[in-house]
C-alpha cells in the first residue's frame, strides 16, 4: 500500500500561532514569502491563508515533503500558495532569485552547517536590503540557560548525524552580519 503524500508535524500546531503574530509584525504588506524547508507543508498553508495578500513559496530538498506540501495546498486551494520548489539550502544555485522576506522554520538544527550557512548566502542573494529573514527553532544563547531538554535534544540530534544538533546563535549571527 502506497503511503500517503499528506504529512502531518505535530509542532506545527503548538507553534504556528506564536510565529503568526511575530510576523505580523515583520512581513511586509505584499509580496513574496520563500520558506525554506517547509517540511509537511502545513505552515505555508497557515500562513498564506493568514496572509492573504502575500504570495507564499514553500521549498524542501526532499521529493517526499514537495508531495506533502503540493498534497496540503490541494486541500487548502489557496490563490496565494506557490507549488512547492526544489530547493536546498546549502547549494549556490536556488531557482529562484528574488523574494520580499524568508523564513525558516526547524531547519537549523536538523542538517549540517552548511545548510544554515547556504540559507544565509541565499538570503544574501535573493532578499532586497532590509528584507527580513525570519528563523525559528532552538539555538543555544551566550548568557542564557541551554534548558535541559534542548541539551537532551542535541545530544540526540548529534548522535543521528554528528553535523546535526542546537547552534550558537552567535555564530549564526556573525554569519549573517558578514553576509549584510
């Protein structure tokens, strides 16, 4: 029996509205939203149905969640919401070449660097000055307690795959600013 296309990432509901509201306060009023990893697809239905007058691009490397996504967007038949696009984030070449703002929702931690370091390179290339890029996940923070289940939870991703686990935001920080 052929496994459903339709993916489901529970976080999305505990976290999608939280995200909401601090968009709200920095998208812009029109334009194009690339999201990158967009996972199951159920964020970019969220958030282009939340905003309805921005066109929302999702984007995933893997075949099996652009199917999760496509499937979700079918549901939601949404005039705004852009079949999902191969992208993967720690490749140069993206094909796509201008957006009005990004985010990245869980990505950071579960990939190697050089995805967030490709996210950042990419934000350089396709975002006008002053464009936001959003993203959301765990990062460890100097002077801030790394929590005890976010320590667990990096053990876990390491023991996955060594290049995984909670970033510095420092370090992702110092990235970005290089990069403007």
């Amino acid at each position: 029996m052929a496994e459903p296309a339709k993916r489901h990432a529970p976080a999305t509901a505990r976290n999608r509205d939280p995200i909401t509201e601090l968009l709200r306060e920095i998208l812009p009023d029109a334009g194009r939203i690339l999201e990158i990893a967009s996972g199951s697809g159920e964020h970019a239905v969220h958030f282009a149905q939340v905003f309805p007058d921005l066109d929302w691009q999702p984007s995933d490397p893997d075949p099996a969640c652009r199917a999760s996504i496509a499937a979700w967007a079918q549901e939601a038949a949404l005039d705004n919401l852009l079949a999902p696009i191969d992208l993967d984030a720690a490749r140069e070449n993206w094909p796509i070449d201008r957006a009005d703002a990004m985010i990245c929702i869980n990505m950071t931690h579960i990939s190697p660097w050089s995805a967030t370091a490709g996210l950042l390179a990419g934000a350089q290339r396709v975002l006008p000055p002053g464009a936001p890029l959003y993203l959301y996940g765990p990062f460890r923070e100097p002077g801030r307690l790394f929590a005890a289940s976010n320590a667990a939870f990096d053990r876990s991703l390491r023991k996955r795959d060594p290049e995984w686990g909670v970033r510095n935001l420092d370090d992702v920080r110092a990235d970005a600013e290089k990069r403007g």
